[in-house]
C-alpha cells in the first residue's frame, strides 16, 4: 500500500476552504471611500485567500511528477475525469436556471454548442466561470507525459530542464505582474515595450502558465525537501507572515494610488510573494507531518475534506448559489469563516457517502480499475 502524506491532504483541504471563502464569503466592504482599517483587513484575507489555487496545484505536482506515469491509464481516467466534469457543468447549468426561473426554450442552438461545447458562459444567473478551474487542470493533465519526462530526466538534464522551464514561466507569467506597477508609470511605448520583451518568448502565458509553474514546483519540492530539514518550521511561518505583508501593502498602494477595487484573489496567483507564501506554508506543513501522524483523529475532517476536493469544488458552487441566499448570514468575517467551514464539512460528508453509490459514486472521483489478466480488480476512490 503506498504511503499517504497526511500534510498533502492538509494542504489541499487549506485550499478548498480557501476557494470556498473566496467565493462564498459574507463580507462587504466599500472600496471605494479610500484607505480605512476595513479596507486594510479586507486585502489582507483576501492576501492569505490568494494561495487557494496554486497550493492546489503544488500538491498535484509533488504527486503526479514524482511516481510512475502509465500513459494508457492516465489518459483513461482523464477521459473520465472530463466526462464527469462535463455532466457537472450541465447539473449545475440545469439547476441554477430552473431555480431562477430561466427560460431554457429560449436557448438555440447556438446557444448549447457555446455553452457545453465549446464552454463559454452565459453569465447570470447562469453563471459558471468557476469552471475555469477545472478546464486549466485537465490542460495540465493533458500535457502531463510531456512535463513527468522532462521532470524525471536522469542527472543534470532534469535540473537544466526544469530550470529553464521555472524561469520562463516566471518572467512571462510572474515578473510582469509583479513590475505592473513601474510599467503603469512609464509611458504607454515604453510599458508596451517592457511587457511584450517579458513574454515574447514564453509558450505560457497568463494564468495557465502560471499554474504550470506551481504544479512543477510542487515536484520540485518534495524532490528537495529533505534538504530543508534543519530549518525550524518557526521561519516558515515568519517567511509566509511577511510575504503576506508586503502582498497586503502591495494592495494598499494600488487602492490608493490607483483606486484598484478588482479581482484581489485571481489576480495575484501570479506574484512572486504568492510563490513564497506558498512554498513557505508548502514547508511548514511538510515539517509538521509528524503531528499530523501523532493526532489521527485530530486532523481526520481535515484530511477527509482535502481527500475529496474535486467534488467539494463541485459542490461549494450549488450550495453557495442555491443554499446560502436562503440564510440569512450576517456580514463578517468570523461568521463567514463558520459558515464557509460549514459548508466544506457537510459537502465533504455529501461527497464521502455518494461515493457509495451505485453510477453515482463516478461523479465524486471513484474510477474502474482496470482489468489485468484473469483478475478483475475492484473500483477504488482517486481523491484529488
């Protein structure tokens, strides 16, 4: 039986939660009367919110890169896998439409082939965009192969590989968002110029070779991590702390000096103080394993929500869109913190029990094994 890392599943639990937050969280602050402590708390959760995604991906990283790859099998299940999503897509579709009262005979043709072909969104209130999600993870899955081989190239090749691959992804992805700043002050040929002579060169631009760099630093980590072992988990904690401060008054400056109130989450995947929050707390959970193994029960919820997030990735969008507006939640961030803490568990306890089910249980992550001379091996659970 393989070993299974209980701070991987920590880890991917911190990121559910944190999607779930980001989505679903019952804060309001106005953005737009300047600098004030509110504004001030609410772009420093938002900060720790902007690890969700990423930290994901690192964890898919250490993972996939690091094991043997069986091309036929992996290929198989991400058939399955984009079967399920698609019928995910549709359920959700179908069902935030009837309960806003949508008009589905007014959808043509067109219309469908948009939406569940070629999977653009219609919007509200049939709004699905969270889905960009799972399209950039089957992206990722695709080209797998091709990323396991270079990663797992013997001697220095993989090092040269991977290096260079980390570099041009950082500067086509990373640097021109961290500089976006300076380019914003320089005239427009100038920033036009800085920006393009950053990514002109780069096959992967934008937010899905930003989630290629995580996912190959993932491996990367757990590749090197022993190395690491003399650093008391303390510095983690301090290097993520401050890293989360200067990304904090990073947003102070741009509310200010640029009256930004956008987008604080997906918009700051791809900073390099979201790469070093990540890693830090990266680490921070490999060094805490021990207490993971020592206090089974204790962190039990928390590895069984990270075992199933896919499905509460799934199920957080119904419950948010379709249960919530039914309570009434007060605003705040203690009781959205319940509320979104809440809202995993249960999804998660939703997703533990269909997995039981009969044709039911492949929308929640269980895959048929395959058939391997007279023996038929029975169906098991692929958590992710």
């Amino acid at each position: 039986m393989k070993k299974r890392f209980h701070y991987l599943d920590i880890l991917k639990c911190i990121a559910i939660f944190s999607v779930c937050f980001y989505h679903f969280s019952a804060v309001s602050v106005d953005l737009s009367g300047g600098f004030s402590r509110a504004v001030l708390v609410n772009r420093w959760f938002y900060t720790l919110n902007s690890i969700c995604v990423p930290v994901f991906m690192m964890v898919n990283g250490a993972l996939l890169l690091g094991r043997p790859l069986n091309i036929r099998k992996h290929y198989r299940n991400l058939a399955l896998f984009c079967a399920v999503y698609w019928l995910w897509r549709v359920i959700t579709f179908v069902l935030l439409g009837a309960a806003a009262g949508y008009d589905f005979s007014a959808l043509g043709a067109g219309d469908v082939i948009n939406h569940l072909i070629l999977m653009k969104d219609f919007g509200s209130p049939l709004l699905v965009d969270h889905f960009w999600f799972i399209i950039m993870y089957i992206r990722i899955q695709l080209i797998l192969p091709l990323l396991h081989c270079v990663f797992n190239t013997e001697g220095k090749d993989s090092a040269i590989s991977c290096a260079v691959i980390m570099a041009v992804l950082w500067i086509s992805c990373f640097a021109v968002k961290d500089y976006g700043l300076v380019a914003a002050a320089l005239p427009a040929a100038f920033c036009a110029l800085f920006t393009d002579s950053l990514t002109a060169y780069s096959p992967f631009t934008g937010i899905y070779g930003t989630m290629i760099f995580f996912f190959l630093l993932g491996g990367i980590i757990v590749r090197y991590a022993d190395r690491s072992r003399k650093i008391h988990p303390a510095v983690y904690a301090f290097v993520f702390a401050a890293a989360a401060a200067v990304q904090t008054v990073v947003y102070m400056v741009e509310h200010i000096t640029l009256g930004a109130g956008s987008d604080l989450v997906f918009g700051r995947y791809n900073t390099t103080t979201n790469i070093v929050m990540c890693v830090s707390l990266f680490m921070l959970a490999y060094r805490c394993e021990g207490i993971f193994e020592k206090h089974p029960k204790v962190f039990a919820p928390f590895e069984a929500a990270g075992q199933n997030t896919i499905s509460i990735f799934y199920l957080h969008w119904l419950a948010g869109k379709l249960v919530l507006p039914m309570l009434d939640i007060p605003d705040g961030y203690v009781v959205s913190v319940i509320t979104i803490a809440l809202m995993v568990a249960v999804c998660t306890a939703v997703s533990i029990v269909c997995r039981k089910i009969p044709v039911v249980k492949y929308m929640f992550g269980v895959v048929p094994a395959a058939k391997s001379g007279k023996n038929t091996a029975g169906e098991k659970a692929v958590k992710v």
